[in-house]
C-alpha cells in the first residue's frame, strides 16, 4: 500500500456523496466513454513508454538513536504485547520466504535476513497468547532505541485506511472510472494524461467506480475494496505507480487560500472537491501520480506483502527503518466527541510505506476499513515519539555502552585520519 494521509471532523459528520452530488459531478463528463476536458493533446495512436521522471536528490536527513531501558518506556508495561506479537508473526512469515543472505536496513541497521530469522526462531517458541512471555521475548531479542532526525527530533504521524468504493467489471453508467492494472510496459503519463484517456484500449481495467473523487482517494491510500452490483466485494492492492513526483493537494489548497491549514483533513478536501465539480479535475491533477492495482485474495497487504493488522501496522519510509521492526509509538489519536484525543503508547510494527512518508520520522498508522477507520484515519495528523527496538545481533555494536557511542561521537569523527597521514607507512 502507498498513500498520504490527513487530519478533524467527528464521524457523526463523515462526508458522503450524496446521489444529487454524484449526478452533478457526472454531468461535467461529455460521456460515459470519455474522461474529463482536459488542455492537454489527444492521446497517441499507440502506447509509447514516456521518459521516466529522474528521482529528486537524496535527503539530507539522518536516523539518530539513542539507547533507553525498556524500564524507562513510558507505557510499555501496559501495552498489549500479545497484539504486537501477533502482528510481529505476521512479519516472520515474510523474513522465512526470502534468503538469509538478503539485506535489511541501512547504516546501523543494516543486517542480513538471517539475524531476523533467528529471532523469528525463537518467537515461535513463545506461547503466543501469553503476555508475560511476550513482553519477556521483545525484551530479550531487541535493544530499545529512541529515534530522532538530525532535521526533526519528533516523529509527524498520520492515517491511512482501507476505502469502500461501488462499481462494475463493465464500463456503464453510472460506473464511468476506470481501476487500472499496472500497464505493460510501464509508463510515466501523469494523472491527467492518465483521466482523459492516454491508457484506455491498452491497459488492463479491473473494474469501473462510480466517484472519481473516492477512487482519487483510493489511490493515496494505495488499495481499497469495490462492492459489485450483485454483492461480490473485490479488494485490489498496490501494483505500480507512474514514477510521477506526489504532490499533497492539502498543501496545495492552502497556498491558493482554497482551505484554512487548520482545517485541512482527507473530509474537508474531499468536501470540497464534492461541492466544486468544475474545479476538482484540475485540483485533483495537481497530484501528477498515479497509482495502478491488481486483484487481492482478501488484504489489505502492505508493501512487506502481509496483511495489515489494524492499529499495529506501520507505514514508515524504508529507507530507514527496515520492515518488519518493531516501533514502539507514543502519540494522540482522534477519540470521539466526548474525549477528542487520545493518548496512545503501543507497540507497533513496520509493514508498510507509502510515497508520502518520507523522513526517518515519518509514520502513517493503518486503522484498518470501514466509515470508523476513514473517520479516525482523515483526521489522524499529530507529533510523537518513535522508540525502535533493535535486533540485538546488531544493536549491541553501536547501542550496547559508552564504548559505542564514544566511537559513534561527532568529536570523534571531526578528528583528522593519522594514518593517512603517514600514507601507509609505520615509524
């Protein structure tokens, strides 16, 4: 799954479509067989594969963690560890398919898959349901680390969830959008070359939707599940993108004075695309990249090609944190009318990434699906803190005392190489 996320507004005020809404939206659409107008030129003859856009300059931005007792975790005492464990399995069932020599991680974390298999080893010795013997084996197999970023010393979380859409294997009215599988070959057309038809004829449809807006939607949190006309529910997953940059319209709307940054959340963006038809095309457009899907045996499945667990299944940016670590979290979720923000310390475990997570500390927690989750996952955009527990195999030679971080020291490092000095030479 891929996606940005969001954040404010109870679920008694979840913004739906209306049928009247829907109707109008269509009405800007010459005909069910074509897309939106569009400046841009007709589509070609025969497919060609586009230049793929080059990738943008690596960030400066660095991990830095620091070692910290589990003692010393506020909240960990009390966290569910038979859920994160549960969730943890899930991850192993990964680790056991690829080979032990195979790379995770990066910098100090980097470690061959067979350290993670050896601790995967163990935890299927654990009874399972037992919390004490939970806690006891993350205790064992992990050091804890707090993580911060030389640029942001806090972690910046938000939600995703998994969306409802209604459609039909066949093009007809009112089902008019396209669900695209990923074309062959690859191709960088934008979003908009994308909606007013470049694809059509030569790229797979899974199925057709009735609401361009939510299938936009579908596409920032990268899967999604689409109710058929006879009841059958087909549920469709990541499958490739079009190598275009993502834009985040939120911020966008808001440097055009289109929405207040404080009121910016996936409801009101999507309000606002409902109650501007002439415009969402455009706006929607702004976000060059687009997302193409194949057919799942139920899901949703994150990029570590597991099933998300609600409420304990990460997104974060990989190249920072490997998947399938755990992270400890302590942040605010939305809560209810009565109680707005909740606090919440859990353990939770890296599954997932997203083209919008970007930053070593970035996360975007999956609420799982339904009107709830999108209610708690639209609104969900808050500070905190991430604590990373560290296979032991590999923590023990940067995290274990002062010895590691003498060598690890800024001091040390700025000190000039001697023994370049004497160019290979001893006195």
């Amino acid at each position: 799954m891929k996606r940005f996320c969001i954040s404010v507004i109870m679920l008694a005020s979840v913004a739906l479509v209306s049928c009247e809404q829907l109707q109008q939206l269509q009405s800007y659409l010459p005909d069910v067989h074509t897309g939106p107008s569009s400046s841009a030129s007709s589509p070609p003859a025969s497919m060609p594969s586009p230049a793929p856009v080059a990738p943008s300059a690596a960030s400066a931005e660095k991990l830095v963690l620091k070692r910290i007792e589990f003692k010393d975790i506020e909240g960990w005492d009390v966290d569910n560890h038979v859920e994160a464990f549960a969730t943890f399995l899930k991850s192993c069932g990964e680790f056991a398919r690829r080979a032990d020599t195979d790379a995770t991680g990066k910098d100090e974390l980097l470690a061959p898959v067979s350290v993670w298999k050896e601790i995967c080893r163990k935890a299927a010795l654990v009874p399972a349901g037992d919390e004490i013997s939970v806690r006891k084996f993350f205790e064992q197999e992990f050091l804890a680390a707090r993580a911060s970023g030389n640029q942001r010393p806090h972690a910046f979380l938000t939600g995703y969830y998994e969306p409802l859409l209604s459609g039909a294997r066949a093009k007809q009215r009112p089902f008019a959008y396209p669900v695209y599988a990923m074309p062959q070959p690859a191709t960088s057309y934008t979003r908009e070359q994308v909606d007013i038809g470049y694809l059509e004829g030569y790229t797979p449809v899974i199925a057709y939707v009735d609401d361009p807006v939510q299938l936009f939607f579908m596409h920032i949190q990268g899967s999604g599940s689409i109710k058929l006309p006879n009841g059958e529910i087909i549920h469709v997953g990541y499958a490739g993108n079009n190598n275009q940059p993502y834009v985040a319209i939120g911020r966008m709307m808001v440097d055009k004075g289109l929405l207040n940054a404080k009121d910016v959340t996936l409801q009101s963006i999507r309000q606002w695309l409902y109650d501007h038809p002439k415009d969402m095309w455009q706006t929607m457009w702004q976000n060059p990249s687009y997302i193409f899907f194949q057919e799942m045996n139920g899901g949703p499945y994150g990029t570590e090609k597991v099933a998300l667990t609600p409420g304990r299944s990460l997104a974060v940016d990989d190249s920072y944190i490997p998947l399938g670590m755990p992270v400890f979290m302590d942040t605010v979720v939305p809560g209810t009318p009565d109680m707005p923000f909740v606090i919440t310390r859990k353990l939770m475990i890296a599954q997932d990434t997203g083209r919008g997570i970007r930053g070593p500390m970035r996360g975007d927690i999956f609420f799982g699906s339904g009107h709830i989750a999108e209610d708690i996952a639209g609104r969900m955009k808050a500070g905190g803190d991430f604590i990373l527990l560290v296979p032991r195999a590999i923590g023990n030679t940067f995290l274990s005392d002062w010895i590691g971080s003498f060598f690890h020291s800024d001091w040390l490092q700025s000190l000039p190489d001697y023994k370049s000095l004497f160019d290979g030479k001893t006195q």
